[in-house]
C-alpha cells in the first residue's frame, strides 16, 4: 500500500496549511452540498446497523476493476487482491463498507460476494449502492475512514 500517490507525498500534504479564507471558502462547499446529501440518503439505515456492529466503520471504494491509474499507482494484479490485502490487514472491529465503480461491478458475483463475506467478519456491503451510482458520496460523510488507491472518493474525504 505504500504505492498509493496520498502516501507518497503524505508529507507535502501534510504540510498544507490553509489560511482563514481558504476554510471558509470549503466550509461553504460542504454547507452547500451536505444537507442535499442528508436529504436523500437512502443509505442511513444500513449504516447505523454497521455502526452497531463494529467499533469503526471505513469505506473501501473500488474502482474499474482494470483502471489504469489503479495499476499505476499500486502494486495489486487487480480490485480482489487489493480487496485482500486491506481485509487481512484491518482489525475484524473495524467494518469495512465496500462500493464498487458503477461501471465495474464484481462483487455481485456470487462467488465472489460469497467468498468476502463468509472469510471476513467486517465485510460489509450494501446492495442496493448498485442501483444509485457515485453512492461512495452519499456514504463519505457517515464513515470514520476512506481506503483508496487512486479513486476521486479519497480527494473528497480530504476536502
């Protein structure tokens, strides 16, 4: 995981410091955007049951399973590795929402639906983020922590 680009340069981000104008001007984003996002949130239900469950909850937002900024900034073959490799290294306390890109959807293949839920306690995925796409946006605000490769969902949970 090293590879990610937000790792890499962790310290230059780090290191940005926004003045008083800067916040207020993302203060005004997210008062803009939220109460739409709130208002329609089909999505509300699901998570407070998670939050129930575990200590934590974190989003894992996979992207197009063959994505070329995937393959260039990390060292996974592909989605399920990478998938893998975050739930053998996240504490079972911890639940992980998955979403997958609207275009690339590979969990709902039973074998492999079947195969994260029945080997990973904090599996967790909610079925009808297939239905609506972009749901990773409806679900940022209610998580604890975002896991991501190169996906626009990290971007976003840093502003």
């Amino acid at each position: 995981m090293d590879e990610s680009f937000l790792l890499r340069h962790k310290n230059e981000l780090l290191a940005l410091n926004c003045n008083e104008k800067e916040r207020e001007f993302l203060e005004k984003i997210r008062q803009f955007f939220y109460p739409v996002i709130d208002k329609s949130n089909f999505y509300t239900v699901q998570l407070g049951i998670a939050r129930k469950l575990y200590q934590k909850v974190i989003l894992l937002s996979l992207q197009r399973f063959q994505s070329p900024l995937f393959r260039t900034q990390s060292t996974f073959k592909d989605q399920i590795e990478y998938l893998k490799y975050v739930f053998d290294n996240v504490d079972e306390s911890i639940g992980i929402i998955v979403t997958e890109h609207s275009s690339d959807r590979i969990l709902n293949c039973a074998p492999i639906h079947d195969y994260f839920k029945n080997k990973y306690k904090n599996f967790v995925y909610i079925p009808n983020t297939e239905i609506f796409p972009n749901s990773s946006q409806s679900i940022l605000r209610m998580v604890d922590g975002v896991v991501t490769v190169s996906s626009t969902v990290g971007l976003q949970a840093l502003l």
